[in-house]
C-alpha cells in the first residue's frame, strides 16, 4: 500500500511514498522512498515535525535523483548551514559538531601538531658493511640533525640500546660493532625520537634537551606548548649477534 505524506505548506500537492519493489526502472516518485535507508519511521510523519537530527540523516540518506531528469514532485528544503544550526533551538548532531570542530581546529591551527600529526621528520638511516663485525651508519650527521640533537648524545643512546659499541669518524659516519640491518636501527630511533624528542603532550618535535647538573637528569622542553618533563637515560635492549 502507498504511503501519503502531506507537506505542512500551502502547497495542494501530495508526495506518494512507495515501497522499494525489485524492479529497476523506478519512476520519480518511487525514488524518494528507500525504506531501508531512511527508514519507515521518518516516512510516516510530517517533515516539518522532524527533530533536526532526523532530518539531517533523511537528507544525508535521500536517494539521489537520475541525473537529467526533471523532478515535478520534491520535498522542498534544504540542508541547514551552521549558521541556521546556531539560530536554532534545537540540539546539533554529535557528528557534526565533532567534524566541524576538527575542520576549523585545522584551518586555524594549520601546524600538523595541533592536527594530530607530528612534526618531526626523521631521515632514513643509510648502513654498509664493514666486513663481518662492523656496520657503519654512513649518514648518521644528517639523522642527527633532523633530530636538532649531538651526535654524541644520540651516538650514547644507541650503543646502549643495542648493547654494543662504536665511535665517529672523520666523516661524523658511525661505526658499530656489529651487524645491524636498517630495521634495528630504525627502531632504537623512533624510541629515541619518542622518549628524547617528540613533546608527549602536543606531539611538536620543536622541543630542547638540557641536563640538570643536581639531578642529572635530562629535561626535554617543548618549544611550542612550554610543556617539560625529566627523561632517564637508556637501558640495554637488542644485542648483535
């Protein structure tokens, strides 16, 4: 049986509601139902009476119309904007608040720290042999630059993370003692990066490290949020074979 939605304007027209039937050439007034998609429930009452939610996900879900064709019978209406929602007494969607605020989060804090994404950008460590023992970090300077930390400092975590030992050449290239494919190597980094300079609280690498000669201990200051916390040195963890 068809379904009969009267529009609350001073309009004499009536939009019929069929069913979805398994047949695919679909006259006009046929599309606009999509039970399983908008649901019985907003089909049986006034549009008008619609909470605003409601009518939102009718809208997001309306069935969209052949392309080319001239539709004689609508609902009329539109998508409210936001500053139609902020006029309105009605509640906002969760969904749309929450897109929104991480929309304009974005376009007005364009640095990808405030978006979620970190600034730093590590270069890729670069290894070659030297003979069986020995592998060489061939641009281990660059890594630490990108890193805005010492080649000694990071030379130290390393050698204690991989439990082995080394030293820098002439180059700034280090030398350890060890096999050690790029995937170790990588992975002390980014505990590296994570512990010594990436700010655990806006996740900015503009951050400094500097020792506290009472303590001793290393404070990591974030540049962006001014956020501080006390780092401890590295414990032994891989071991070469």
């Amino acid at each position: 049986a068809n379904i009969k939605l009267s529009m609350s304007d001073s309009s004499d027209e009536d939009l019929t509601v069929i069913r979805r039937r398994p047949r695919k050439n679909k006259i006009i007034n046929q599309i606009a139902d999509e039970a399983d998609t908008c649901g019985i429930d907003l089909l049986t009452v006034n549009l008008d009476s619609l909470s605003l939610e409601d009518f939102m996900k009718a809208y997001e879900r309306r069935p969209k119309m052949p392309a080319g064709r001239n539709v004689s019978k609508t609902v009329s209406g539109h998508l409210p904007t936001w500053t139609e929602l902020e006029l309105s007494d009605e509640p906002y969607p969760y969904i749309r608040m929450l897109q929104r605020a991480k929309r304009l989060a974005r376009e007005r804090n364009p640095e990808p720290a405030f978006s979620g994404d970190s600034l730093i950008n590590i270069v890729a460590p670069k290894l070659q042999k030297d003979g069986p023992k020995k592998t060489v970090f061939t641009n281990f300077h660059d890594v630490c630059v990108s890193m805005a930390r010492t080649e000694e400092g990071v030379m130290d975590y390393l050698m204690k993370e991989l439990s082995t030992t080394g030293n820098l050449d002439s180059n700034l290239c280090l030398i350890l003692k060890g096999s050690y494919r790029d995937n170790n190597i990588e992975k002390a980094l980014r505990k590296y990066v994570d512990e010594f300079v990436m700010c655990h609280a806006c996740s900015s690498g503009n951050t400094t490290l500097s020792r506290d000669a009472n303590t001793r201990l290393y404070e990591l200051r974030c540049l962006k949020c001014n956020a501080a916390r006390n780092v401890q040195s590295a414990s032994a963890g891989f071991a070469a074979q």
